[in-house]
C-alpha cells in the first residue's frame, strides 16, 4: 500500500464503510437517498481511476491485479446506477405505503455495507478474508431482501440465510482444506492464506488435498452463483426483496461468489498433478443453463423469470470458464459484464413496470410500449438483448462461447445451442404480451428516472458494435491470466 488515504484503493474501501455508519445514524430518506448515491458514485470514480494510477505492491490482506479489476470496476459501476434507481424506487414505495419510513430506516446503510463487503472480498489476498468478505455481503443482502416484512418476504429471506450458511459454510472448510495444504510448504499462519504465496507455492502442495478443497469451494461458491441445483434461494429473493437489491443480487452478488470460484480455479491449475477443474464447471454450467431455459415458461411472475434467466446466464459464464483456454475465457469475461448491464438494466425497467401496474404477475402486464412507450422499448430492448439478439454485447459473448465449444468438443456445444434456444423461446414469448396488445389500467405516470436503464443499454449496445482495443487487450490478458 501506499500509506496514503486517497489512494483509490483506499477510497474503494473506505467510502461505502463511512457511508454506511453515517447512514445508519442520518434521519429523512430523502437525505440518506442523496448521500448513498453520492457515496457510490466516489466508490466508482475510485475504481476507475485504477486504470491510470499505480497499483499497490501485494500486501497480506488487499491486492490489485488485472483479474479484480475488471470485478471492481464492474462492480461499482452497476453499485452507482443501482443506487440512483433505488433512491426514486424506494421514495414511491413509502409514498405508496408499500414501505414505512421505519423499515427503511437502515436501508442505506445496509446498501453500502453490502458495496463494503463485494469491494472488500474482490481485493483481498487472503481466501479467509475473502470468505468473511463475501458473508457480510450475504447477510447484508439477507436482511434487504425481507424489507416488505410480508410473509412472502420473510420466507424468502429465511430461505436465502438458510441456504446461504450451509454454501458459506462449504466453502469455509474448502478454504481450510486449502490451508492445510498449504501449511507444510508455507508454514504456520498468515503466509498459508494469500493468494500470492498460494500460487508462487501451488505446485508443491498436496494435490489430493487440493481436489477435496476444490469440491467443497465449487459447491460453496456456486451456491452463491445460483448454479443448479443449488439455486433454490434465487428466485424467491428476487421476486420477494426491493427491485434495486434484485438489481444488485443478478448484477453484482452472483459475480463476486463466481470471482472466488476462478481464483481457486487458477489455484488448481498451478498444480499439475491436481484434479482439472474444468469438466465440473462445465457440467455444472450446463445443467444451470438447460434447467433454467425450461423453467422459464412456466414463471407467472416477472421478477422470478428474469431470476431464473439470471441462473441461465451464471451457467454460460461457469461452462466458458470451465472451457478455459484464451477465446472461451474472453467470451466468459465478456459475457459476465454484458449479463451484468443487461439484467440490472431489465431489473430497473421491471421495478417501474410493477410499481405502474401495482402487480409482479405477468399476465396483468399489457401493451407498455402504447402506455408507457419510453418504459416499454426501453424493456423491450434489454429483453431482447438478454435473449442473446444482435446487436447487443450478449449475442457476441454467446457466439464466441458456441464457436468455441463447437471446435472443441460439439457434443457439447449441441446441449448449449439447445438451451440458449429454448430460453430464446420463452422470453420471446413473455416480450409479446408485455410490450404489445392493449394496456390493461390507467396510465400511471413514471415518476422515476429512466436514465439508469438507457445508460446500460448503450453500453451493451455499443459493446455489441465495437469493442475498443484497449479493452480487447486488457481481456485477453485476463484471459490468459484464468488459463
């Protein structure tokens, strides 16, 4: 580290936990709203500013490297725009009376805390502050997704505690196993848990240890990715918890379990003699993808679609980086950002479409883009680019993803080509009746910003057009960095 507190790094880390204690002490929504965004918005141009200034030497806890970058950048980007969507979203919750002032009271505070804990496990060097990182970040998330305090809310949330300790609590004993290891090559403590040392040393530890380690990480991990069939809690908090925390959940949470789930990977591979973890990452990737494309026609309510469309995705992205090699590693990174843009941007245009209808369940939804023609297209796009259509970012992750399977194994490539249709199918299907047809209701006039929803349609759409070359250098050394 460089000793200084404006560091970027430092500011990363520090902004969203000062924010956070002030916020849990500030009174008035529309305040705490204000300075929520302001404290995402520096945690971002923080992030950023990474690209330009010098990156601190490794230390026993943080680490900057071209990997976690990517995740952070990523993460605070989609941290800012879901923050200026969840200030206006939230405000007409109470002003409706679908929320009381009281119980959102530690709203924001938990909003950075969350922020806190996925920066905080994306930089660590150390897998056991990583895995308490990534824990806060859970329970934060728990807490924010029983906010209605309805039934329906509080068993979601239940759910989400409950099957998120028992994968956190798989990956704990994955990173012991990792640790024992480790030990008699590294020695006692500290030196036995940084990523750096880890991989210096990795070729020496005990590959039958590091095998176990891996399957426990993988299980643990994964349920946090949302991979079948460890996925029951994701469709419950999407649809029970606030749209932004929705947002957040598809945009951001899944990501940062799936970054610890590669860092391990690239452990394991260190270690010539140890288990290859591609083929369980692909396996898994694939079940994710085909059960979700299925269970999207028989969603009735529409944040539970977009959930299950969110574990589709986490299971592309797992199988390309189960592929492994630079072009299916370059398609997952790819994949992983416009899956990010494109579902948080989706999130913000159906959290305005349920408070406009005053109902989640699909077949009460009619005719947006006549009611709402701005809202509607706007959805329609995403939708479209979820769908994996030109010419949108996804569809060119998606291509590179199936060219590169059907080179290396086409048995394969024929099961991902089957799922990616038949979720083609479905959400093509619920875009009809959505955007088209007669509105049912008044108009209710959206009172909230769109801005958030173009601002991350443009970029998906730009990325789809072209990508610039420094960002196509930068992941393909990533790429190769994941190997």
């Amino acid at each position: 580290m460089t000793g200084t507190l404006f560091h970027p790094l430092a500011v990363i880390l520090l902004t969203p936990a000062v924010a956070a204690a002030l916020l849990a002490i500030l009174p008035g929504y529309r305040l705490t709203a204000r300075l929520n965004v302001l404290a995402s918005a520096l945690a971002f141009l923080a992030a950023a500013s990474l690209f330009v200034v010098s990156r601190p030497a490794p230390g026993n806890y943080l680490l900057v490297d071209d990997l976690n970058i990517v995740f952070v950048v990523l993460n605070t980007f989609v941290g800012l725009t879901a923050a200026i969507f969840s200030a206006s979203y939230i405000g007409h919750e109470i002003d409706s009376g679908h929320l009381k002032a009281a119980h959102v009271h530690f709203y924001h505070a938990m909003y950075q805390l969350m922020m806190f804990g996925m920066n905080l496990a994306l930089v660590s060097n150390n897998i056991g502050l990583m895995w308490v990182a990534i824990e806060l970040a859970t329970l934060t998330t728990v807490l924010m997704v029983g906010l209605y305090r309805t039934h329906e809310a509080l068993e979601a949330a239940w759910k989400y505690f409950i099957l998120g300790s028992v994968g956190i609590a798989l990956a704990l004993f994955g990173t012991i196993l990792v640790y024992v290891a480790a030990q008699p090559v590294l020695g006692d403590g500290t030196p036995s848990m940084i990523w750096t040392g880890l991989m210096a040393g990795a070729a020496s530890f005990d590959p039958a240890m590091l095998n176990l380690a891996f399957v426990f990480l993988l299980l643990g991990y994964g349920t946090k990715v949302g991979l079948v069939p460890l996925h029951a809690w994701l469709p419950d908090a999407h649809a029970e918890g606030p749209t932004p925390i929705s947002a957040v959940l598809s945009g951001l949470l899944l990501n940062v379990a799936l970054y610890a789930v590669l860092r391990f990977k690239m452990l394991m591979a260190a270690q010539p003699d140890a288990l290859a973890p591609g083929p369980l990452m692909v396996g898994m990737g694939l079940l994710s993808l085909v059960f979700a494309a299925f269970m999207l026609y028989a969603r009735r309510d529409i944040k539970r679609l977009f959930a299950y469309s969110s574990i589709e995705h986490m299971g592309i992205i797992t199988f390309a980086f189960g592929m492994g090699g630079p072009v299916a590693n370059f398609a997952g990174l790819l994949h992983m950002v416009m899956h990010s843009l494109t579902k948080s941007a989706i999130f913000f245009g159906v959290g305005h479409v349920a408070q406009i209808r005053g109902t989640q369940r699909i077949d009460a939804i009619r005719g947006l883009t006549q009611s709402h023609p701005v809202l509607g297209w706007g959805l329609a796009l995403a939708v479209l680019a979820i769908a994996g259509m030109p010419p949108f970012g996804v569809f060119m992750s998606e291509f590179l993803v199936v060219t590169t399977s059907f080179a290396r194994t086409p048995v394969l490539a024929g099961i991902l080509i089957l799922g990616l249709l038949v979720a083609f199918g479905a959400l093509l299907l619920r875009l009809t009746g959505l955007v088209f047809g007669e509105p049912e209701g008044p108009a209710v006039p959206i009172r909230a910003s769109l801005v958030p929803l173009y601002l991350h349609m443009g970029l998906v759409v730009i990325a789809g057009l072209y990508l610039p070359p420094a960002i196509v250098t930068w992941f393909q050394t990533v790429a190769r960095l994941l190997g």
